[in-house]
C-alpha cells in the first residue's frame, strides 16, 4: 500500500466516523392496481440503508411554482466511500434520513439531483434536494 492510500483509508475512516445520520434510498417502481379493493400501491426497491452525513449547500436556488416563488434548499449526503448499493444510484431515486441529530430531519424524504464519483474521496457523495 502506498502512501496516498495509507491517506485515502484514513480519510474515509476519519469521514465515516462524522456520518452520525442513517438513511434510506429507494426507488419507487411504477404504480400497481389492487383490483381487489380498487387501491393503487406504488412498489419500491431498497437501494441503500445505512449511516450518512447530511449537510446544507449554503447556496438556495430561487425557483417559481405557478405564480410563487419558492426557494430550492440542495443538500450533500455522504455515504461510506465503500457504500454498494443494490442497483446503481440514478437521478429521482428517493432519499429518507430515518435516524439523525437533528430530529427535524427524521422522516424527510428527498430526491436525488447528482450522483458524484472520484477515486480519491474521502465519501460518496449524492447531491439532494427539498423543495418544500
């Protein structure tokens, strides 16, 4: 092992050790008709569950619904550099945060914008955003 990768596993250690959230990425499959009780479910595939960091991007993006303005707040989520998800991480696939410090984050579920790679990360990042 050489020196930059004695650097690469302790920053990955060092970066994984600040991921005290947990989360959910899913994907939701295309809805199916219960012809039974006339109900619609929506199926959804797990595609990674485990600790994360969410942080703010200090930059919100102005947009416009309709006739309001409304403001776009982007987030960079971390996972574990070594995180394998089940089937690659695509645009809109659905992020949950089901466990974090900051209990007003519990539950929020937010899409999926980017999806970044780089062989001498420290973390996977994943760009999100909530447009509530």
């Amino acid at each position: 092992m050489g020196e930059l990768d004695n650097l690469l596993t302790a920053g990955r250690m060092a970066h994984q050790a600040l991921m005290v959230d947990a989360c959910r990425i899913i994907r939701p499959g295309n809805p199916v008709l219960d012809r039974s009780t006339g109900q619609a479910t929506t199926p959804e595939t797990v595609l990674y569950e485990g600790p994360c960091r969410l942080q703010p991007q200090r930059t919100p993006s102005p947009a416009e619904a309709g006739e309001q303005a409304r403001v776009i707040a982007r987030y960079v989520v971390s996972l574990p550099f070594d995180a394998t998800p089940t089937a690659p991480l695509e645009v809109a696939d659905l992020l949950t945060v089901t466990a974090s410090g900051d209990p007003r984050a519990v539950g929020v579920a937010l899409p999926v914008m980017t999806v970044d790679y780089g062989s001498t990360a420290t973390a996977w990042r994943l760009t999100v955003q909530d447009g509530n």
